[in-house]
C-alpha cells in the first residue's frame, strides 16, 4: 500500500539520481529527461554553480522569516526586476501562490472584484487560481468556484469585448498556454486585448509560471510579443527546484501591498533565493538566451524533418525550448513509449507531447532525443494501424 493521497498518476519510474539531462532509477536504467520536473530543472539536474551557493548558504543560516531583512531577496529581486522591466518584488513558495497573491493585489489596488481569464488556461490549485483557470476539469467535484471570475476564448477579441468592463480589475494570462495544449497568444490580439483592458482600468497580469526564467528564449514571453504588464508571476524554473515563486509589478501598486495585507512564512527562503540567484546569473545572460533560441529552432528542425511524414502527426507548437508536438489521437500512449526506450516528455492538454528540456542541453542530447521519440512515434502509429486493421 501507499501512504500517499493518490492525487498524481505516477509513472513505473523511481529515480535514484540525476545529473544534467540525464536522470537514473533504482533499476539503474538511464532517461534523456525533456521534462525537468515540468519545466523546473532549467540548467539540468544538480548544475554545479547552483548547489554551490546552496551549499554556501546552508552554512549560514536556513530560515529567519520575512521581519528581518534578507539581502538574497533584495539581491534576486534586483535580478528579476531588471531581466522584467518592472519593479518590485513579492516572494512565495510555488507558482499557485505567485498568482494567488497577484490576483489579490489585482483586487486590492482597483478596488474591484472581476477578473478575466481564457478558456484552457491554467493558472494553479488553490481556491482562487483554480476558479481562474479556464478548464473545468480542474474545477470537477470541488463545489462552486469563487463567482468573480469570468472566461474568454483565447486569441477571440470578439468575445473579450463581450466580457471586459469598467468593473474588471484584472485580464490574466499566458502568453502560451502551457497546460492547455501550448496554445500560443497571437501577437495583435494581445496587445489589443492589453490596451482595452487598460482602456477599462483593469490591470495586465500575465501568468509566465512555465514560460518565463528563458524557457522560451528571452527573461519572460511576454518581451516576444511586445507587451507591458502591471504584474507577472514568476516560479518553476527559478530556483532549479527548491521551492520559490515571485510576483513582479510596477511601484505604482506598492500602497496595496502594505505591511501587513499579503505574506508568507517561507516564502523567499534563504535557500531557495541562494539558488535562485545562481540560477538566474546564468540564465539571464543574453549569450546563454541565444544558445536557447538556437538550439529551440535546431530541435524544432530535426522535429519536423523526422516526423511530419506521419499521419498521426498534426503539427508543431511552441518557443525556445517549450515544444509541443501536436497528434491526432491522445498522446499518452506516444509518451509511454518513448519512456520505454528512454525519453522523458509530457503530455499538454490531451493530444500534444510536450518536450520541455534544459536549457543547456546539448546538441548530441537532442539528436537522442528526436532518434527516441521517432521510434517510439513509429511504432505506435505502427500498432494503432494494423490494429485498426
């Protein structure tokens, strides 16, 4: 028996290690990991510099809370405030709690209560991130939602027009959709969706949990498409997996974050900022961010030329290294395949494999990767044919 609520669909694999791309399990069995704890482990598995400073940090102190003053915050603040355009900081533990508290200083600093969303998007479990998302599945058997959230179709100007008004405090966003399906924003439409939400008053929040810290080639995908939020959300690859989120806003909103309206026990914990701030020193370089463009367009590349052959392959979707391989059918049983030959992906949404690798993979690891994804793609197109016959 397991003591574990069974919350999670866990896979047949029990890691015993992991170093850079490559993670090992009890059995020994060695997997090309392209899903670095879903898009958290972006300079790989244990890179050398960041458990360095762990290790230097570990020596000072673990935790005091947030009545002292901490100069890692301030330090990686600095970072995140500079690499975003924006310019103050709030830290929590995790990506949920980053958008919850943007949605409360959305609230707080208009006064209103409604905030807009769009359909498939994802924005956390809690209470309030859960009644934000645009997916009812997340929302099945929890009782009614908080009632102040409403939903759009994405890339739909139309229908927003239909919802967005002067009682709306917030529109909140991805730039790409990463659970959805990696629905990429078109570029007209959000930034005519932004300046009509400013028009009305309400704030732009964008939810840049998956997409942001270089995973789609720049600091945060909102700086692709040319946008000007009030508040971003910042957590997975931020830390290479110690638990830390951020929300980032402009110091027009400090008045609705007074001492006492928002806080959090661990959050920006010493040892996850001693992590965040080697982690950030590397992937905020602009040489490093142009090796992920490169090597996001070779991987695309060698993608399309392997597999668009195959019927049960629709297309390609994503940016930098957040690719999507989209199918005709479900893609669990692809990504079950590829497991077994020793390729870690994920699913996005029902029909797409997402492949979210380090930012530092290497080229030889791609190639791997593509020749393993290709078997496995073949043969279970393969197995579905002749079983259809």
């Amino acid at each position: 028996m397991s003591y574990l609520f069974p919350t999670y669909a866990r896979w047949d694999v029990t890691p015993s290690s992991a170093k850079g791309a490559w993670l090992t399990d009890k059995n020994g069995k060695k997997y090309l990991d392209f899903t670095t704890g879903i898009g958290v482990c972006n300079l790989g598995h244990a890179p050398e510099q960041v458990k360095d400073a762990v290790e230097q940090q570990l020596e000072k102190f673990w935790h005091t809370s947030n009545l002292f003053q901490i100069e890692l915050q301030e330090e990686v603040a600095k970072q995140l405030t500079e690499a975003s355009g924006l310019d103050l900081v709030f830290f929590a533990n995790s990506g949920a709690e980053a958008n919850e508290a943007a949605i409360k200083l959305a609230r707080k600093a208009t006064g209103r209560t409604k905030i807009v969303t769009f359909t498939n998007s994802f924005h956390g479990r809690t209470f309030a991130t859960m009644a934000a998302t645009g997916q009812e599945k997340i929302k099945t058997g929890f009782g009614p939602m908080l009632e102040t959230f409403v939903y759009a179709p994405f890339n739909d100007l139309s229908a927003l027009k239909e919802v967005l008004d002067k009682e709306t405090a917030a529109l909140m966003f991805e730039v790409i959709q990463g659970e959805g399906g990696l629905n990429e924003g078109d570029q007209d439409f959000l930034q005519e969706a932004s300046a009509l939400a400013r028009e009305y008053g309400a704030l732009v929040v964008i939810d840049e949990v998956q997409t942001g810290i270089g995973r789609t080639g720049k600091p945060f995908a909102f700086q692709h498409v040319g946008l000007d939020p009030d508040i971003i959300s910042s957590a997975k690859g931020i830390a290479s997996g110690l638990p830390l989120g951020a929300i980032i806003g402009r110091k027009e909103l400090a008045d609705a974050f007074s001492p006492g309206s928002h806080g959090s026990t661990f959050g920006g914990n010493p040892v996850s900022l001693s992590s965040a701030k080697a982690t950030l020193d590397t992937v905020f370089d602009d040489s490093f961010l142009a090796q992920v463009n490169e090597k996001g367009e070779k991987l695309v590349k060698s993608l399309k030329e392997a597999l668009s052959s195959i019927p049960q392959v629709k297309g390609f979707k994503g940016k930098g290294l957040m690719i999507g391989i989209e199918l005709t059918e479900e893609a669990g049983p692809y990504i079950a395949a590829a497991r077994e030959k020793g390729l870690l992906a994920l699913t996005a949404g029902a029909n797409v494999i997402r492949l979210l690798p380090p930012l530092n993979v290497k080229e030889e690891e791609i190639e791997q990767a593509v020749s393993i994804l290709t078997d496995a793609i073949k043969e279970k197109a393969y197995e579905k044919t002749t079983a259809g016959n």
